[in-house]
C-alpha cells in the first residue's frame, strides 16, 4: 500500500495495491439497489400472503390461506376434470367393464396403466415397492409368482375385498422336527427334494398337513388359490424375504401367519372398497396385472 495518494481527486479510499490498483468510493449502480430495495419489499408481501412466520402455537396462516395439500386436491381435481372432459370415452368403458375385458381392448387397458401410475404410488408403493417391486414383509407384484391368483379378476377382487393369509402354527412339532421340514423346503426350491438327507423333512411335510394347502410337490393348486393364498415353495421366490431362508421358513412354521402369537407373520392385504372409486380399483388391476406377471 502506497504512502501517500497519486489519485487524489478520483474519489478513491486511499487503498492501493501493487502501485495502482485502487478501491473507488463509487455508490452501487441504481439498478442494483433497486433490486434489493424489491427485495424487502417481496419478502413483505411473501410473508403477508402465505404461512411464514413461527408462533408459539404453530405459524401464521397467511391471506391467501394456501396450504401444500390444499395445492395438491386443486390440482389432482383439475387432473380429474380434465380427464372426464378429453378421455371422457376412455373413463366411460373403465366404469361399465370389467377388468378382464378392460385388458383385452389394448388401448384402454394401455390408457388404465397410465393413469394408475400415481395411485399405485400413493396407496400401494409404501407396502408393495415402487413399481411393485415388493418389500421384505410385502409380496412382489412384478412377478408371476402369485399367492391368490394373477388373473385381473383375481387381482380385482384382492383389492376390493382386501386378504389374509392364513396358516397354522407347528410350534408343538418341536425345533428339531421344524428344521428338518426347512432343510426339505430349502431342498426342494433348489430343485434337490428326492436327496435322501432331506428324506425326514419329507415325510413331516407330507404327515403335518402342509400340502392340503402348499400341494403335495410345494405348488398350491391353481383353483385353490383365490381361498387359500398359500405361497408356492418350490420356486424359490421368498414370501418373507428379510434375512436367511432357513431362519425366515422357521419362524413362519413354528408361529404361522395371522395367527394369535406374539411372533407370528402379520400379512394383511387391505380391502380397498370405499376408499378408491371402483373405476380406480380396476384402473389398478390393470395396472397389477400388466407389471409383467398377470396370468
Ligand atoms: C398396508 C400394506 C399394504 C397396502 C397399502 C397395499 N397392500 Fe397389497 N398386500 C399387502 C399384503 C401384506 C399382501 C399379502 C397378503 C397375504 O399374504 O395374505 C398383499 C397382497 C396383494 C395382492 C395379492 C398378490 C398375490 O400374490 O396374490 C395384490 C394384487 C395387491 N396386494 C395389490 C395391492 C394394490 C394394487 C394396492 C394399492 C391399491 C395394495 N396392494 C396396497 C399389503 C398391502
Ligand atoms: C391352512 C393352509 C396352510 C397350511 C396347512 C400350511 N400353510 Fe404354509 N402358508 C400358508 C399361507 C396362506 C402362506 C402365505 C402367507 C401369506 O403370505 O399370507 C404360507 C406360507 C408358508 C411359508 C413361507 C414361504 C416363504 O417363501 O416365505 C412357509 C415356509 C410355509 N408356509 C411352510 C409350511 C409348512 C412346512 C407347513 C406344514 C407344517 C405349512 N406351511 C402348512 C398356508 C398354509
């Protein structure tokens, strides 16, 4: 910084660096201020017309009494009106047929899957996974392994009317006897059912009632199904898909599903009549069936 200054009448604050590089006194261009004295004045208005403000009971409410979710209901009843005025044909067949015929007009059954997209997000994702992806304690939609039925009828009435699996408990076959039917199940969803080591497992799995509802070879019968919902155990596609197979099969032989222990499998699809239109019920069968598994 230089001593005294060359540029005394420029305006300059006496600060100079490396000779003549000088900071000015310049007042900011009016442009500028103006924006900011625009800024104040947003900040008043923003805070005046919406919720902004933290008060010990909650926040202002502001004047245009905007919420999120009232943003959100405008918007999902603009969608509505919308769609009633320009798919009004489209939203028409969807209320008079039912989901099996739906599925054989390509066009409309393609029209069911898109407008499902968000409905399956809001009401069935946090259970079943983005896309029906599954989750541990809830089944994989996506594929074609089935507990009630992939039909779009079966999967209509799934959401209608909601499920419940149910199986026994087998605690009172003891531990020793309950690993030996898991090692069988292991075995026979790897394609290893027949080896002799497995042979006890076998038996119990055939002698305790299993197959009345699993089928004999671990393949629900088809017809049952819609009753029943008894898992396919020799394919190897996991129920309950949370830790080891073995440990997991365990746990749901010995304390069953639905059944009034402390340790038992909750699996409860809920019924759906009431809470979405009917319209959307078989928009969503639709959709279900055509992730990729629909029978
Ligand atoms: C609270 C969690 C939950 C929600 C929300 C939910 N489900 Fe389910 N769903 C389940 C469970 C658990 C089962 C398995 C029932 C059983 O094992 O007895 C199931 C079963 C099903 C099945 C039968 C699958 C099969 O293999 O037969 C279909 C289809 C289905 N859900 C579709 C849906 C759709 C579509 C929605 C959204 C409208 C939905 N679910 C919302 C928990 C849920
Ligand atoms: C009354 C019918 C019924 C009987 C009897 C029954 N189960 Fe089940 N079982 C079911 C149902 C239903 C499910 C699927 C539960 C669900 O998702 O709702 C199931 C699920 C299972 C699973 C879970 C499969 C997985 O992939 O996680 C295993 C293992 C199993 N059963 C084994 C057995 C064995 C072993 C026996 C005999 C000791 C037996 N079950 C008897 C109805 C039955």
């Amino acid at each position: 910084m230089a001593g005294h200054n060359p540029w005394p009448d420029e305006g300059n604050t006496g600060h100079i660096w490396d000779e003549d590089i000088r900071e000015l006194d310049n007042p900011p261009p009016l442009w500028w201020m103006l924006a900011q004295y625009m800024g104040f004045i947003m900040i008043i208005v923003y805070a005046i017309y919406y919720p902004t403000i933290p008060t010990p009971t909650g926040h202002t409410q502001g004047v245009a009494g905007w919420t999120a979710y009232r943003e959100y209901k405008e918007d999902f009843e603009t969608l509505n009106a919308y769609r009633a005025r320009e798919f009004a044909e489209q939203e028409k067949m969807l209320e008079e047929l039912s989901p099996a015929e739906i599925l054989k007009n390509q066009d409309l059954a393609v029209y069911a899957e898109k407008t499902s997209k968000a409905l399956f997000g809001d009401y069935c994702a946090a259970c079943h996974g983005t896309g029906g992806a599954g989750n541990p304690d809830f089944p994989v939609l996506a594929d074609d392994d089935w507990l009630f039925g992939g039909n779009a009828q079966t999967i209509y009435k799934t959401l209608v009317q909601g499920r419940k699996g149910n199986m026994p408990a087998y605690a009172h076959l003891g531990d020793e006897k309950i690993g030996q039917i898991a090692d069988y199940l292991i075995a026979m969803s790897e394609g290893r059912e027949g080896d002799a080591s497995v042979s006890a497992g076998k038996s119990l799995f055939m002698g305790s009632g299993c197959a009345g509802c699993h089928g004999a070879t671990g393949k629900p019968m088809a017809a049952m199904r819609d009753f029943m919902g008894a898992a396919n155990l020799s394919d190897g596609i996991r129920r309950f898909s949370a830790g080891d197979y073995k440990e997991s099969m365990i746990r749901t032989i010995k304390y069953g599903v639905n059944q009034a222990n402390e340790n038992t499998r909750y699996a409860v699809m809920p019924a759906f009549a009431g809470r979405l239109s009917d319209k959307d019920l078989k928009r969503l069968s639709v959709y279900v069936h055509r992730l990729g598994g629909g029978e």
